[in-house]
C-alpha cells in the first residue's frame, strides 16, 4: 500500500504543478490533456504490478496468464518468447514512467537473461512454451519453433541491450545467434510459419500476409542479414486478385521495388482504401508499430494504413452500435479466441461483440482522443481491476473475461511508454544497427490507399 500511495501522491503533485504552469486561456484542453497523461501513468503503474507479482523471482520468466475464478486464482505457470518480450519491455517501459528505478529495472532484467542464455534452444530459437518454474520446455504443448514469437524476443532483447548499456553485450550475443535463416523459404522468398522439432519438419504455411504481426521478425531477419532484403516485397500486401476466396477483390497495381514487382492493392470499407490484415485484428495492424518506426518513417504505406485500420476499427464498431471499439484477439470467459473488425480482414474473424482493453491502448499513437473516451467506455464496463484491465468485455452482455494475460499487459504498458516518453521504445529499438538496417524498405513503399 505504500508504493500505491506514495505513486498517486507524485501524480497528483505533478498534476497541480503543471497545471499551474498552463496559460488560462487553454486551461480546459490542458486540463484534459493533463489529466489523460496522469490517468495513463496510473494504469501503467497497476499494469506493472501483474509483472511485479507473476514473474518467478528466480527465473525472471512471467507467467502466461493469471485468471479469477468463482474457486480462486488460476495462474498458468508457462511462458512463451512473445510474453518474455513483454515483460522485458515492460520493465523499460515501466523505469522511462518513473515506477521502478533504474537498478531494479537491470536486476530484474539480468535474471531472465540469465535465464534466456541457459533455455534449450534450437538454431539459437527460442522453443514456444517454457515452464516458468526452472525454464524447462514444456514438452506437453509440443516442441515448436515460432518465427512470429522469436522475433518479439529478439526486438525484446534489442531494446534492453540499447536501455541498458550494461546489458548490451549479453542481449546481442542473444540476438545474434537466433538464426532466422533456415525457417526462411527462398524459394518463395517468405517465411515458413515454423519448425516442429519433434517431427523434423518446416510447417506447410508460409507468413505471406505483409500486414500481420510477423512482420516484426521479418524486419530483423533482414537487419540482421539472415535473409535477404527482397523478402520484404515478397509478402502479400493484398493476396493476387485470382483468389476469389478473399473477402474483396483487391484493386490495385503492380509497382517495382529494388526490382521486385509488388502488388500494390487494397480494399475498401467506409469509402476507405486500405491494405488489409490477415483477419482484422488489431494486433495484427498495430503491434509492430510498439518497436518499428512505421508512423515516422512508412507515412505513405505502413503509418497510414496504421492510421486508417484505427479509424476503421472506431467506424465500424459504431456502425454496429456498440458502446467501446477495439477488437483484437483476447482471452474469454472460459478460454482465448480470436476478434476483429471482420471486414478489415482478408480472412475477417469474427467481432463476437468483444473488445479487449490492449487494442485501444495500441492506438494511442493515432488517436489519442478517442482512446481517452474509450478509456472511459471500457471503465464503464466494469473492467478496470488490481491489474489494470481485464483482458475483454462482452459489449452486449457485459460478461468480463476476467483474465490477466503477459502479452496483452506488455501492449499496453509499452504503448503508454511510447506515448508518454515521445517513442522511446522505438527509439532504442531503432538505436540499434539490426533496427536501422532496413529503415529504408519503410520509406520508399507506397501503398494504393492514398
């Protein structure tokens, strides 16, 4: 209780202090302005204290998720590369706030690195699920290799290793020996979805949909020369115009990138083009922008299709009357399942009417004022708790999924991060040589959606 009210008298202070500095004439905006900024440092301070309270002390490994039930507690004591990512980032993000000190942010860090150099590893990749307890691979959920999940632990590890000098040497040996090379199919010059290393085999997807969430290990595969920098025009940003399956026929042009030829095509909903996911989902559009300067640097293809995707997701959850947007997949009342905004989605999933919390906080960057009414939206709900926000709310029924998950935390503790501090998780990321490398493939692509 101490810390809790030692953090509310500091806001408060500092909420009065600026106000005072603030011109009367534009007190009313500043007002909300202010009052937005301290109400995020407040949720960021009860977010963290899920990573303070569910990561083994010894390991430094976060639990996946932690649920209430009507018999008490349910903690998963499993881990995944995605969720070691999100605390790491969290505790950054959490010490640029103000609510942990330096030293504690690189103690607590040091001991999941620690932990990260003794894991089983495979090409220096990093297996799918980890038992929290003594960092085993928990065997009984498979033996996976995840291209998607080992790039969130590679941006991870970049953005400690440019935090903390003192930790720099240990995260790019890390770094540098997750190999990407063999889950990449020259062939076809994408990746394959992964590796099975109980069966010995690649799986039979590739990540072809350019705007999904893998794109983020994709980036760093590229920087950091495991595969070739045409792989990045050799992603679907709209699937050929022949397969009719799709939600719309795309319209569009061939364009000629470093030699290339790439489909520039979109759809369209609201009377707006974009280029769309694989399902419409929020993470999937927003995610990699928590590291990767897509707003800054792709303005004319990734930042404003970004844009746009948060405009769409807002528009279409008032078309369909519901009281809070943000649709993304979250867990349920009785699981986990997957949420869009269906027609922003090639393959759209479904609304089910649930919004989860991560996915307004993801568009903070983009429209920071419907996130604060959202924000309010969502309260109305019930679904603010000890640890922030639920993970989703049923808008028709108002049934909570009262479920705390590592990575839906770690979105929205990084994305207040980077909108309070002016982007500091992308600036560490970007410090490095492995997030400068391909900045160029961001600004020379322009997307059909002008």
């Amino acid at each position: 209780m101490k810390k809790v009210k030692q953090f509310s008298f500091i806001l408060t202070f500092c909420l009065f202090a600026n106000l005072a500095l603030t011109p009367m004439a534009s007190a009313g905006d500043s007002s909300n302005l202010i009052g937005f900024r301290a109400e995020l440092k407040a949720i960021a301070y009860k977010t963290y204290s899920f990573f303070e309270d569910y990561t083994d002390q010894n390991t430094g490994l976060t639990y996946d998720e932690v649920r209430l039930t009507e018999n008490g507690t349910e903690e998963a004591k499993r881990t995944s590369p995605t969720n070691i990512a999100m605390y790491m980032m969290s505790t950054v993000s959490a010490q640029q706030l103000g609510i942990i000190s330096k030293k504690e942010a690189v103690l607590r860090l040091q001991t999941t690195i620690n932990s990260l150099e003794k894991l089983e590893k495979w090409n220096g990749l990093f297996y799918n699920w980890y038992n929290t307890d003594d960092g085993s691979v928990k065997k009984d959920w498979g033996q996976f290799i995840s291209q998607v999940d080992n790039g969130w632990l590679s941006a991870g590890l970049i953005v400690v290793g440019q935090a903390y000098e003192e930790l720099h040497g240990a995260t790019s040996e890390l770094v540098e020996n997750m190999n990407y090379t063999p889950l990449y199919d020259p062939e076809v010059g994408q990746f394959r979805g992964g590796y099975d290393v109980a069966k010995g085999a690649l799986t039979d997807h590739h990540y072809g949909m350019f705007y999904t969430e893998p794109r983020v290990g994709s980036y760093i595969a590229i920087g950091k020369g495991d595969v070739p920098q045409e792989h990045w025009w050799k992603m679907y940003r709209t699937l050929p115009q022949e397969w009719d399956w799709q939600a719309q026929i795309p319209q569009g042009k061939s364009v000629k990138y470093d030699g290339v030829d790439v489909f520039e095509g979109s759809y369209v909903y609201k009377d707006k083009k974009f280029v769309p996911s694989w399902g419409g989902s929020m993470f999937e559009a927003l995610m990699p922008g928590m590291v990767i300067k897509e707003k800054e640097l792709g303005t004319q293809a990734l930042g404003l299709n970004n844009q746009r995707h948060v405009e769409l997701q807002i528009e279409y959850a008032k078309e369909k009357g519901y009281a809070a947007w943000g649709f993304s997949p979250s867990a349920t009342p009785t699981g986990y399942s997957e949420f869009a905004a269906t027609p922003l989605g090639t393959s759209g999933y479904k609304d089910g009417a649930t919004v989860t919390a991560h996915a307004t906080f993801l568009a903070l960057d983009y429209a920071p004022e419907a996130v604060r009414k959202n924000i309010k939206a969502l309260k109305n709900f019930k679904m603010f708790g000890k640890y922030g926000f639920y993970d989703s709310v049923n808008v028709e029924t108002g049934e909570l999924a009262k479920a705390y998950l590592a990575l839906d935390q770690g979105m929205i503790m990084v994305s207040i991060a980077n909108y309070l501090q002016d982007g500091v998780i992308r600036d560490y990321f970007h410090s490095d040589v492995i997030g400068q490398t391909p900045e160029e493939l961001l600004k020379k692509e322009v997307f059909s959606i002008q």
